[in-house]
C-alpha cells in the first residue's frame, strides 16, 4: 500500500441514524472524498470509567465524541501517515505516525479535543511498526523493524524502545528476536497483563515467533516457535496480540488474529492461548461458513466482563460487507451478525485499518469505512453487551 503525508483538514457532520437488528443505532459519523494514495484509518478507544466515553478516530484524522446524540469532530493537527491509535489506563489518548524520518506521538488527555505534539522517535528506517500502552505502568511501546542486508542475505530484526513522557524521552532499543528472520511480509503486535508482564509475537510471512518479559527489559533468551497451518500473512489485516485483563475465568488469555489465503479466498482467523503463548489454539476462521473472502479483522475484549469481540470486512458476489462477531467462551464459539453493505469500489486498495472494534463496561462500538466510488463515509454501530447474549441471569 502507498504511504504519504497527509493533511487533515476535511470536517465531518452527522447526517443520519438507521436502525439494524440488534443494535441501538448505526449512525453516519462523516463524509469525505475518496480516491489519492493515502492510506484511511479509523479506531476507536473507550475512556476506561464506570459510564465510559467512546472517542472515535475519523478517516479524515479528526477525534469524534458523541454529544447529545450527535458525532462532533475535533481537529487533531496530525500530519502523518501509518497511524496507530492507543489510549492508556487513565484516558490519555495517543497517535502514532510516520512523520518526517520518524515516528511521532500526539497526546490528548481531554478525550480528544485539543491535541500535542508531545514528541517522536528516531526510526527512518523502519519497516513496520506498531504502538501499545503498558496495562499497568502506562507507558507507550514502540515495536518495530529493521533490516540489514539484501535479497537473500536480508534478515529483519524486532526492536522495542519505550517512554512515559508521550515521547519526549525514550528508553534504549531492545532486540527482542534472537537471531533475526527473513524479510517478507514482517508484522508484529504486543500485548500486557495489568500486573505488568509484555507479551510480543512477530512473523516473517508465515511463521510466527513469540515472546514475553516479565520486567518490561529481559526477554526470553530462546524465542517460542509458533505453528503456523495457514499460509503467509496478508497485507489486508495487520497481526493482532490482544490480552484479557479482566477478572473474569479467562483472565489471561491471549488471542492472536490476522488474514491468510486459504485455497482461493482470504480467511480472517483467530486462535487463543490459556498458557501465556507456550501452547495456541489452530486458527479458526471467525465466520467458517462465508462464501467470500475476509479482510482487516480487529478484535478487543472487554477488560470488565471478558467478552471477546471482533469486526471485519467480508467481499463476496461483488459486495464489500461489514460483519461483527461476540464470544463469551474465548473464541470457541463466535455468534455474528452482518451490519453493512455496498457495491464493491476498488478503494479497498487505501485501506489501511478500515474497521475497529472497542469495548467496556459492557459497551461495544464498532466502526468502519464505506466507499460508493466517489465518497469515503465513515459510520458507527453500538450496542450493549445484554443485548448480545443470553446470560440466563448471571
């Protein structure tokens, strides 16, 4: 996919409200045109209070807040591409983006509304990157890559560095692969415990290697191999390591999704781990029964109840759909439901993470892009967590 700057200056207004089976609304957050070489992002982050606020990242950069029933869009004066967007146990919200010949950091601790440039690192020449907030010290990770050599003689490493200070300072890198990998189709993810310990998975297109530390500064000297019974990764859905920090029976259990071709279509998977990443479920694709292909799953859990929920794109007989999955059991059994539809467009080709799922104290929004060739619209479904499932009055 195409990386560049871009400039944020597209505002976004509530147009309207339509009601679907079994969610409260779905509302429409903006609309922008579409086409360029940019890459559109969206996400979602709830402040983590008993009633939460849902603070949702526009594709035209700006942060949306729901105001007496309507999406109100706040400048963030991002100018950046590749962007991540994290939020840390006390609200603080944080964006992450190629700038310049490094990656730079945004805060916003008004949830959203007014922004900072608080700082950046020096990584020119990283391949891929990813950022996460530590459960309990709150400090940001920076996970990336970088690759020395050509050709066959490429080998790609995974360094971590971190800070406390929205970027201003940061700590040194550590290497956290052992030996290095090859250099194709390179992701990784991190995920925490609240009490601290880091867990980070990496591939090189279709193996996976894992690790895990419990001080936040020494790794495992051997990385954990992980099996792999897909193919390699696909571009169209980043690797994903999501924790559960609830209090809940499945309290510490990993899940680790992304999307790999499968005979002649693509399946978004997800596969678990109940022993910290020592052993993992098969990956199991979250709708095995769909005709088409499937693209950019994002999955989340509710860190209050343990609920696992998870949003994708599925194409199929010429038509992208936006499909919303919900678990209680850790992935064994997901129950999913269709949200949208609209003729297929091409513009999936600027898509770098069009859906997001977020979830607390029994909230759940789900948002995505939609294309109809000449228009970007950006909507949002929300539900709660009873209407979901059956809890026969647990």
């Amino acid at each position: 996919m195409n990386s560049r700057t871009m400039k944020y200056v597209v505002t976004g207004i509530l147009i309207m409200n339509v009601l679907t089976a079994g969610a409260q609304e779905i509302t429409e957050m903006l609309r922008m045109p579409s086409g360029g070489a940019g890459e559109y992002v969206v996400g979602a982050q709830f402040e983590p209070k008993k009633k939460p606020q849902v603070v949702v990242l526009g594709a035209d950069g700006k942060a949306y807040l729901k105001e007496n029933s309507v999406w109100k869009g706040y400048a963030t004066g991002i100018e950046a591409s590749d962007l991540r967007y994290v939020m840390d146990k006390k609200g603080t919200l944080y964006v992450t983006g190629r700038a310049g010949n490094g990656i730079a950091v945004w805060e916003s601790s008004d949830l959203g509304q007014t922004w900072e440039r608080a700082g950046e690192y020096s990584a020119e020449n990283a391949e891929y990157y990813t950022t996460y907030c530590n459960m309990k010290s709150g400090d940001l990770h920076l996970i990336y890559a970088v690759t020395e050599g050509e050709g066959e003689d490429c080998r790609a490493y995974i360094r971590m560095v971190s800070t406390g200070n929205a970027g201003k300072k940061w700590t040194d890198p550590v290497q956290l692969d052992s030996d290095g990998s090859g250099c194709h189709q390179i992701m990784a993810s991190i995920a925490s415990f609240k009490d601290g310990k880091l867990f980070s998975i990496w591939s090189n297109g279709g193996t996976f290697k894992f690790d895990r530390s419990y001080d936040n500064d020494r790794w495992l000297r051997n990385d954990i191999p992980v099996t792999n019974d897909l193919p390699e990764l696909s571009a169209n859905g980043k690797l994903q390591l999501v924790m559960d920090n609830s209090d809940s029976q499945l309290a510490g259990m990993l899940y680790l999704s992304g999307v790999s071709k499968n005979d002649s279509t693509m399946v978004a998977w997800i596969r678990s781990s109940g022993k910290l990443g020592d052993t993992w479920t098969s990956p199991a694709s979250l709708k095995p029964d769909y005709a088409g292909s499937q693209y950019f799953p994002h999955i989340t859990v509710d860190n209050t109840t343990g609920a696992l929920f998870a949003a994708w794109l599925g194409v199929s007989d010429g038509m992208t759909e936006v499909w919303f999955g919900y678990s209680l059991d850790a992935g064994k059994k997901f129950e999913s439901q269709k949200l949208a539809s609209w003729d297929s467009t091409g513009d999936m080709d600027h898509f770098s993470k069009p859906v997001s799922v977020a979830a607390h104290g029994g909230s759940i929004l789900i948002t995505w892009i939609e294309s109809n060739g000449t228009e970007l619209v950006q909507k949002a479904a929300e539900f709660s967590q009873d209407e979901l499932f059956d809890l026969g009055g647990k």
